[in-house]
C-alpha cells in the first residue's frame, strides 16, 4: 500500500449520486468543510458496483477531486447523522 496517500477524507460516508463501478467514474456527495461538495468516484476493490442513492464509505483520497469507496459496513449502515463519518441522511 502507498503510504503517500492522502487520508483527509477516510472514513467519510457519502451518498452515491453517479453510479460507481469497475472502468466507470462515478460520482458521491460528502459533507466536508461545513457544507456539501461533490466528488468522482471509484471502486476501493476495482470491481464492486454502486448504485444512485446508496451510501459508501470513503477509503481515501486521490487528489484532486477522487475518491476510492467500498461499501459501507453494516454495523454503520444504520447510522444516521451524528457518527462522525459525515453522514448524508
């Protein structure tokens, strides 16, 4: 694993508003700097798909605007607001 990788964004959870998939840009919104920006997207494993409306946790950053996801796990899959992670409800 790179160890340069930038980490500011790791374990944000986003809204999947362009679907996310293998040879696809997708696209999340993530709640940062006290508002809402959106970011492209990609697979964390290169092959998961994501669609529209769901939520995903970010592994990382690959700047400028790149994110890398993977699917979010279940016991934060019924959080909502106030974990922390940025939750879009």
């Amino acid at each position: 694993m790179r160890r340069d990788l930038d980490r500011s964004l790791t374990g944000k959870i986003g809204r999947v508003t362009g679907e996310v998939g293998p040879g696809t840009l997708g696209e999340v919104m993530l709640e940062v700097r006290g508002g809402t920006a959106a970011y492209l997207a990609r697979p964390y494993d290169g092959s998961s798909v994501f669609a529209v409306g769901g939520r995903v946790l970010v592994m990382y950053l690959d700047p400028p605007q790149t994110v890398y996801v993977e699917a979010l796990p279940d016991f934060l899959s019924h959080s909502r607001g106030g974990d922390g992670g940025g939750a879009l409800p």
